[in-house]
C-alpha cells in the first residue's frame, strides 16, 4: 500500500468513525430521547443508560468544575494533532486504521465537549453482577484502536525478534 493510500485509509477511518460517533448520539439525544427515559433495556446484557461524563475515561478527573470541557478539548486536540503526525509515517494498513479510529473517537468526544459541555455516553454492558462502565461509540473506537496498535507492536517485535534469531543461527 502506498504511503498516500496509508494516510486516506486512517483519514476515512476517522471520518467513519467519527459519523457514526455523532450519529449514534444524535439519535439517542433527539430520537429515543434517551435523557428523559434515563435507561433502556435493549438485551438482557445490555442498556442504553444517559450520562453526561463531564470528565474522561471513565469519569476521572471530573472535579475540573467549568475547566474540565476546555482543558480536555484542548488536550485531545493536542493528542490527534499527535497522531496525525504519526499517521503521515505510518507504513501498515493496520496502524493507520488504528490511528484512524482513536482520531475519529477522540474529535467525536471533543464535539461533545464543546456542544454539550460533557461527553454522552449511553453503551451499558452488564452481566451476572458486572457492570461496565457506560460509553460510547467514540470510546469503543479508542479502545480498539488502541489495542489494535498494541497487537500490531507485539507481532512486529515477534517478526523481528525472530529475523534477528535467524540471522544468529548462520
């Protein structure tokens, strides 16, 4: 894959995911109009819960008060500012999908702050007396994103660990 055909595949991940992010949101906002229902029971594992996470991953650092929305824009721009950069280098498909989908994630997130104030996060997993935290399809993006570069380190370290035992056996 060309190193122009790397870039617009992470491009058009972000805006994928970023669509459907928003769109996701607009819908659980203006259509089930979610806030007034407070949850909706959609599997026997599943929720549709309406918070309003005024913080990060999880609600930490949601003590920033009025701060909290500006300070948290402004430092996930920072970070997609960063993995723009990184997705100009990319050189496998797999780490500028990656790189693609923790952008769209992290611009759907700061859209948020920015309209609202909070994040909407509305994806409740449950199970046997587990409870996951509520998210959104912005954070599901991260998080796999995030473990899709992680998987892509460790099996380039394994190829190169192995390259480098085979040329020790010559």
């Amino acid at each position: 894959m060309t190193h122009r055909n790397l870039i617009s595949l992470g491009v058009g991940m972000a805006l994928a995911v970023l669509a459907a992010d928003q769109a996701s949101k607009w819908w659980v906002l203006n259509v089930l109009d979610l806030p007034s229902l407070g949850t909706v029971a959609v599997l026997p594992v599943l929720n549709l819960t309406m918070v309003w996470n005024r913080g990060v991953t999880f609600g930490l650092l949601n003590s920033l008060g009025g701060w909290g929305a500006p300070v948290l824009g402004v430092g996930a721009l920072l970070v997609v500012s960063a993995l723009g950069v990184w997705l100009t280098r990319a050189e496998r498909a797999l780490v500028a999908c990656a790189i693609g989908v923790i952008a769209g994630g992290a611009v759907g997130n700061v859209i948020d702050r920015l309209r609202f104030g909070a994040v909407v996060d509305f994806i409740h997993a449950h199970a046997w007396g587990w409870s996951w935290y509520v998210f959104n399809v912005a954070d599901a993006a991260i998080v796999c994103g995030v473990a899709a570069l992680l998987y892509d380190g460790l099996r380039t370290r394994r190829q190169d660990d192995r390259l480098a035992g085979a040329g020790e056996r010559r």
